[in-house]
C-alpha cells in the first residue's frame, strides 16, 4: 500500500504543549492511520507567518501528500514585524517580505544606534492614535490584511504542485472563553477561507460530531464531562488541551481525510 505522508503547520497546540509527546494530535494521527507518516512542524508561539515560510523552505522538500495549517485565531495577530524576524507588509495587493536573512541578536545589538530625539508624550499619543479601536483589534485587523495575501500564495503553491491543503480552524482561549474580538477574528478567519474555497475542518464540528464539551478537553477547566471527573489531574492553566481533547482532534482529521477520499475508512478509536 501507498504510503501517506502528511504535514502539519501549526503553533503549541500542534507542537503538543501541556502533554507528553505521544498524546499530541499529530503523534495520535499517526497512530490512527496506517501506513502513514505524520510531520509535525508546530512551534510553539508560532504566527501564520512562521508557518508559511516553513512551508516553502523546509516542508516542500519533504514532498508531502497533505500539508495542514492547524490555527489558532492569535496566529493572525502574530504577523507583527519584529527585528529578528522576516517582516511582512502589503503593498497594492502584493506580498512583500524584508528583514530576510533575519539578522542574529548579536547584530542588532551592534548596529544599534541611540535615538537623536525621544518623547515619551508623543510616543504615548502615537500609540493612542494607532490603537484607537483597541490594540487587540488592529493587531487582528492588520494580520487580516497580511494573511489575506498569504493564503492566496499557500493555496497557489500547493495546487501548482498537486498537494491537498486543510486548514485546521483550533478555537477558543483559556477555559474556552473568547473575548467579543476573539470570537470576531475566529468568524473572520472562518469566513476569509470559505470564501477562498479553503478545505477547512472546525474543531468546534468535530466536539460537536462527537457530543463532546470542548471545554472539558482544556487544560485549566474545572468542568466535569458527563458529571464525572476528569482522570487526568488538572494542574495546568495555559488552555491547552488535554490528551482527550489532542486525541479527538486526531480523529476528526483522520474522519476528513475519509470524506475526502484521501485515505480508506479506518475504524473510530474509542478514547473513553
């Protein structure tokens, strides 16, 4: 049989954060499909940005079947420049990329120049004429713009070389509780890849197809699943999931790749 050989883009709930590797939801996809290699390239703290030029520089080689961006609605947010990473802009409609190769600590550090003028005043009223709307808006509102020109370029490279793209749509913040922009980013993120024609799997379908509460899959939740407690202590805070929740997220991957043809149907594991 053919093998299958996947890569997965994404950020710590993809890098497995708060669980052992091996109750990571790649490690488990693996596991669930036969035959199959599943790469793992989450960074914890990683933005689409991260994710994209990894794409192109390091996965690409590799020749995977499926190449999956698994996001979390902060990884648009995370498109901010910064000195020691490639910084991105949008410039009628085309991706520009500068800061590339992006200088080490030790060349910031000597090319650094003393400011000639410095105001605190006009630096605070810089800064509140910019997040006029609320910094965690125009931070999503700004990584919008980028990620548009983004996906366009990942969709293209893909399909010019005969490779599936999903997009993995990861919700939620600690505890499940997502703020009213939050829960505006999640919608809008939702909506941009729907309308790029995107294969996208929700992981909000995926509890729901299940008869799960995603909130009892998070790490830092006191809530209880069917009014019995959770097996595993819950002695973190970051909002990860637990290995429960990481194994269901594996699993309706793996149900997607059946619906799609990808793979032959495999039997559902039963994680309780």
């Amino acid at each position: 049989n053919e093998s299958l050989r996947v890569a997965i883009m994404g950020d710590s709930f993809t890098w497995g954060a708060e669980t052992p590797l091996k109750f990571s939801y790649p490690y488990i996809l693996q596991e669930l499909i036969p035959n199959s290699e599943i790469m793992n390239f989450g960074v914890e703290g990683a933005g689409l940005d991260v994710m994209y030029q990894r794409m192109k520089y390091e996965v690409l080689d590799l020749d995977p079947d499926v190449v999956v961006f698994a996001l979390h609605y902060d990884d648009i947010r995370r498109l901010f420049p910064c000195l020691h990473k490639p910084k991105f802009r949008r410039v009628e409609d085309k991706l520009v990329i500068e800061n590339m190769p992006s200088p080490t600590y030790q060349q910031i550090a000597q090319n650094y120049k003393e400011p000639a003028f410095e105001s605190y005043f006009f630096k605070y009223l810089l800064y509140s004429i910019r997040y006029l709307k609320g910094v965690e808006y125009v931070q999503y509102e700004e990584g919008f713009e980028i990620a548009d020109l983004i996906f366009d370029d990942i969709k293209n490279i893909l399909e010019e070389q005969n490779k599936e793209l999903v997009i993995l749509l990861i919700d939620g913040g600690n505890d499940h509780k997502m703020t009213q922009v939050q829960e505006w980013a999640m919608s809008s993120l939702k909506d941009m890849l729907i309308e790029k024609q995107i294969s996208l799997i929700d992981v909000r379908d995926i509890y729901a197809k299940e008869h799960f509460n995603t909130t009892a899959f998070r790490n830092g939740s006191k809530e209880y699943l069917n009014n019995v407690p959770l097996k595993i202590p819950d002695i973190h805070t970051g909002g990860h999931y637990l290995p429960d929740g990481y194994a269901y997220v594996a699993q309706g991957i793996k149900n997607y790749f059946e619906e799609k043809k990808i793979i032959a149907k495999q039997k559902d594991y039963k994680f309780l």
